[in-house]
C-alpha cells in the first residue's frame, strides 16, 4: 500500500471516529459544528494522521469545513468518510492557511 493510501486511511479512520463522535454529542444539543467539534477534540488525532505537526486548529477548521461543503454539493454514492479523506488528503499539504484560501500547489 502507497504512503498516500495509508495516509489517506489513517485520515477516514479519524473522520469516522469523530464524526461518530459529534452524532454523539450532538443528542445534547451541542452548539458547534463538525469542524469546530473535530478541531478542538482531535487536532492531535488529526496532525498525526496527515503526518503535520504544525497543523493549526484554525487551519484544520478551514480544512474541515471547505471539505464538508464540497462534500454537501457532490453527486457520488462514496461514503462521506472516504470523500472527506480523499479531499483532505488531495488538499491538505501543510499549506492552507486559517483564512481557508489555498495557496496554489505544484
């Protein structure tokens, strides 16, 4: 298995975790959103995951929530926790900046 496969994986298994999490949390009437709710339970889960350390709460927050707004507006029967790992791992390379704009990669 290629480093992006099991990179890609580690991320899924991290999305799934915590999204099983915030639906948790969620039957008490938590008042924030998944990106929120993942940034601050597992900001180290997820450093770890997309192996950058330096990873920001806001950074992963713009992260999260660009994803999950990509993943609303898709047309694909892949399960929300693989398209999320694909679209993170695809645009997460240690340069999204807390603004949520994407530096150009090349």
């Amino acid at each position: 298995m290629s480093k992006q496969a099991v990179k890609k994986t580690v991320v899924r298994k991290v999305l799934e975790d915590t999204g099983f999490a915030y639906t948790l949390t969620c039957e008490s009437h938590v008042n924030s959103d998944y990106a929120d709710y993942a940034s601050s339970q597992a900001l180290s889960s997820f450093q770890r995951a997309l192996r950058d350390p330096n990873l920001s709460y806001d950074d992963l927050c713009a992260i999260l929530r660009k994803a999950s707004s990509r993943a609303s507006s898709r047309q694909c029967k892949t399960p929300w926790s693989m398209f999320m790992a694909n679209y993170i791992s695809k645009h997460c390379n240690g340069n999204v900046p807390a603004n949520g704009r994407s530096e150009q990669v090349h």
